[in-house]
C-alpha cells in the first residue's frame, strides 16, 4: 500500500496527467503500482479496466543499475535482455 507521501505524490501525478486520454491502463501487480494507476484513473475519470501483470514489476539489476547503455558491452547486453 501507499503511504501519505505516496498517496500525496499520486494525486500531483494525477493533477499533471488530467488533460489525457487513456485509451488502456496497464501496471505493475503490486498494489502500491495499482493504486498509484487508479489513483491516476480516477482523477480523470476514466473508467478504464485497470489490468495488473507481474512482468510490469520493478526489477534488480545488480551492479548494473542506473548505468547508462552506450555500445556493445557485456553489461548492455544484460541490460538489454532484461528491457
């Protein structure tokens, strides 16, 4: 679940976001990601089906997180496997 700064962070998200148009809602399973996509969803007032998936979850690259992919390198091609 969301904390308040989580929730709080969800509706300034949702407020920048109003002027668009969803035409689908996809997220991560994990009910933090579902409730920041409703949060998002409500706000304007779509009623969309919100559709979870387990492969939209957040993952770990190791030594290789947060580095930039500029050529051919082992780690790119990690990274690119994983993306």
């Amino acid at each position: 679940m969301l904390n308040a700064a989580g929730l709080k962070q969800a509706e300034r998200v949702a407020e920048k976001l109003r002027a668009l148009t969803f035409r689908a809602a996809f997220s991560s399973d994990l009910s933090r990601a579902m409730v920041t996509a409703r949060t998002i969803l409500e706000a304007n007032q779509e009623s969309l089906e919100l559709i979870g998936n387990k492969d939209l979850r957040e993952r770990s690259f190791g030594v290789l997180e947060g580095k930039r992919c500029f050529g051919a390198t082992i780690g790119c091609a990690v990274l690119k496997l994983f993306s």
